[in-house]
C-alpha cells in the first residue's frame, strides 16, 4: 500500500469512525425518542456529525463534546425530552465511549506492539488492518455498553432533580476528563525522539483499560443505586400513606365504638330522660322540650350508619363515603357484605374500600349533576373474593407503564397518585390481582383476592 493510498484510509475510517459514534449516539437515544421519531432520529445524528466535521482537527479539547450537547439541549423541545434527560443521556453517553475508547485503544497499541515487525512495504498494510479490526471491536463493545447502561436507565421512572443529575453525571465527566488526560500523554516528543506512554510505563497496558471498565462499572452501579433509591422512595410513601389511612380507619372505628357505648349507657339513662322531658311537659316548657328532644335525636344520627356490611371497619367506611355521595348529590349503590373474618384481614380491606371509593368519589365530582354514579360490590365465591367498583369520569384518563392511571392532581404529589398502588399490593398480599378498564365514560376496578 503505497504512502497515498494509507493517508487517504486514514480519512475514510475517521468518517466511518464518526459516522459510527453517531448512530450509537442514535442506539443510545432511541428508546427516549417517541412520535415522529425519524425526524427526531436524522436530527440526534447531525448533532453529532456536523460537531465532529466541524471541530476536525481542533486545537480546543472537546470542542466538538461541547457543540454537540448544547445542540441536543437546544432541540430537547423538538425531541420531546426534558432539558435535564437529554443532558444526562449525552453526558452518560460520552462517558461510555471514553471507557470504549480506552479499553480499545490501549489493546490496538498492544497488538500493534506484539505484532512482528514487518518489511517497509507492508508496514502500512498492518497499520491499516490493525487501525479496521480496532474500529470493528470498538463499534461491538460501545453497542453492548450502551445496551447494558440503557436498560437500567429506562428502569429510572420519577422526576431528575437538578441533585440527581449532578449526582448522575459525576462519573461520566470525570471518567471523559480521564480519558482526555490519557490521550493528551500518550504521545510525546522529547530531545528529538518519539516516546509513547506505553513504551515508558508498560503497566499502563493493563492499568488504563481497568481503569475504564471501573469507571463503567461505576456508572452503571449509579443508575442501578439510583433506580434502588425510586423504588425504595415509592415504598415509603406507599407505606406512609397506608399508615395513615391504617389510623384515620381505627379513629374512625373508635369514634363509631364510643357512640354505641353512648347508646348503652342511654339504654339505661332513658328513664331519667323521660322523667326530664315529663317535667318539661308539666311545666309547660316547650320549647325547651323540643330542643331537648332535638339534641337526642342529633346525637343519634351524627353516628347512623344505616349501610350493614357485616364488620364494624367496612361499615364505617362505606358509610362515610355515602355521606360525601349525598352532600355531592352522586349516586350510591351497595351491594357488598363482607366475607368470611378469617379469611381476610380487616384493615386490608378496609384499605382497598377506602382507596377506591376515595378515587371515584374525586372522578365524578368533575362531573354534571344527574351523571355522578358510584356502584360497589363484593362477591364470594369458594376461596376467593371478588369486588367490583364501577363510577362514571369525565375527561381522559391515560395510563402509565404500570398499567395505573397517571394522575393529575397537583397538589402534594409525591404523595397523590398511589392509592391504587396500594390496592394493587394489598391484593398481591392475597395472591390477587388488580384489573382497571374504561368503556364510555365508566371507570371498572376490579379486585381479586384468595382467602388464606
């Protein structure tokens, strides 16, 4: 291969070399792109291509890293993704490309050092086949790396606070400024000779590429952490809010179970009630007889659960959300009664009641008076317990990977949003399982429970 012929190679693989960084770029970006993604696709390739063009033989390191972030931050409109995801996709992609580099990189100078020493004609031919299978492994190895880290990136689901992404994007800076340090002493010319790194600190053959797959291993260990750290986030405030429907029930049941001692105790006081309101009578004090007879008949209604269920917890519940179906004027229908007491626990279901009462109570407060429907129900059939409720919504619902409805309430959110999350865990605690589905305006929630 003559001197000509390897100069202009050397030009070809830099464009395939770059031609072949940004379409990893595109592997790596793929799954964040949704709607009209070809478009989306062509313009992530040109912010990478028209930078490393651009920048080709630069005396700036790192130019073309800078100018191809600020233009993926700068259609992160365009490409529907949140300034704060498309920053830490670049910066998590350019941190894997240094460690493929690096791993590759100082595995091309061993091989070309251990490589017999050719005859002046075919120096260039080597140098040409090494410089190809070195571009070949390297586009394998980034592809694989960039799969690996995309899988656990997908898993992240809750919101990138401005401390996450820093967090995030530790590693991945430090590990590309790493990779610039290396490249900068590779080579070196010093009193007239020729020096590379390798050849003064043969140790670095090893040690630079460990060093790149720790710092992989490092990035791929903080996006698996910080996946953890969601799931153990989600898991707090599931468990706070069960708690504190767990409380806010057993109050409620007190209250109810400070009433009926009420009630006996007035069993056994109604004679002396009597004798007060003969004496009213006698003394012509009617009105004051009235408001007696008033005061009697409030503290007695105050507490009505007139809906039976069969158990004192379920029966509050369902009580309480029929006295927020009539100040709202919405329609309430009941047919459950609870099942078997050593079946189930008490409070579990009492979380399931309450849950999805509570969220079909808020669906239809959107809606016109006339249309407002709630309908609950329980059925048992053998070991297992069935129940059902039915409301009408207005609106769109749409729902998230979990197959649960995205929730619009504004406020409190990291708290808003889970309660058929916990419905769905009380459930599994059974061996059940939530079912959701929609049809013309009506919300079906249906719950699956074995009895133990």
């Amino acid at each position: 291969m003559s001197e000509e012929m390897f100069f202009l190679f050397q030009a070809v693989i830099n464009m395939l070399a770059g031609v072949l960084s940004a379409f990893c770029l595109l592997f790596f970006f793929w799954p964040f792109l949704t709607g009209k993604r070809v478009r989306k696709a062509l313009l992530v390739v040109l912010a990478y291509l028209v930078p490393y063009f651009l920048c080709d033989g630069t005396i700036i390191p790192g130019a073309s890293v800078l100018l191809t972030m600020g233009i993926l931050l700068a259609v992160s409109s365009f490409l529907e993704m949140k300034p704060a995801g498309t920053f830490l996709t670049a910066v998590l992609y350019y941190g894997v490309k240094m460690s493929s580099g690096l791993m590759i990189g100082s595995l091309q100078l061993a091989f070309d050092r251990w490589l017999p020493e050719p005859g002046f004609e075919q120096i260039y031919l080597r140098s040409t086949g090494v410089v190809t299978l070195a571009l070949m492994v390297n586009g394998i190895l980034l592809t694989a790396l960039l799969y690996g880290l995309r899988k656990r990136l997908l898993e992240l689901h809750g919101p990138l606070s401005w401390q996450t992404l820093c967090y995030l994007s530790l590693l991945p800076v430090l590990n590309f400024l790493f990779g610039r340090i290396i490249a900068s002493l590779l080579f070196e010319v010093k009193d007239g000779v020729y020096l590379q790194l390798y050849q003064r600190h043969p140790v670095f053959f090893i040690l630079v590429p460990f060093m790149a797959f720790l710092f992989y291993g490092g990035i791929y260990c903080t996006v698996l952490f910080q996946k953890h750290m969601e799931v153990l986030r989600e898991e707090q405030a599931l468990h706070f809010v069960k708690e504190q429907q767990v409380q806010a029930i057993r109050e409620r049941v007190s209250e109810a179970e400070r009433f009926y001692a009420d009630i006996r105790g007035m069993k056994h006081e109604l004679r002396g009630h009597l004798t007060n309101m003969k004496g009213l009578v006698h003394s012509g004090e009617y009105a004051g007889l009235e408001s007696y007879i008033l005061r009697m008949d409030k503290s007695i209604r105050d507490f009505d659960l007139t809906l039976q269920t069969g158990n004192p917890v379920t029966d509050v519940i369902v009580n309480d959300i029929r006295q927020q179906c009539q100040r709202l004027e919405i329609l309430f229908h009941l047919d459950f009664h609870y099942p078997d007491p050593h079946a189930f626990d008490v409070f579990d279901l009492g979380i399931i009641l309450q849950n999805l009462l509570q969220n079909a109570v808020e669906a239809c407060e959107g809606l016109a008076d006339g249309q407002r429907m709630i309908t609950l129900k329980g059925k048992r059939r053998g070991r297992f317990f069935l129940i059902e409720t039915t409301n009408s919504y207005a609106g769109e619902i749409k729902f998230g990977q979990d197959g649960l409805p995205v929730t619009t309430k504004k406020r409190e959110i990291p708290l808003h949003g889970i309660g058929l999350s916990n419905v769905r865990r009380e459930a599994e605690k059974y061996r059940g399982e939530l079912e959701i589905r929609t049809s013309q305006q009506m919300f079906y929630a249906t719950v699956l429970l074995q009895g133990k």
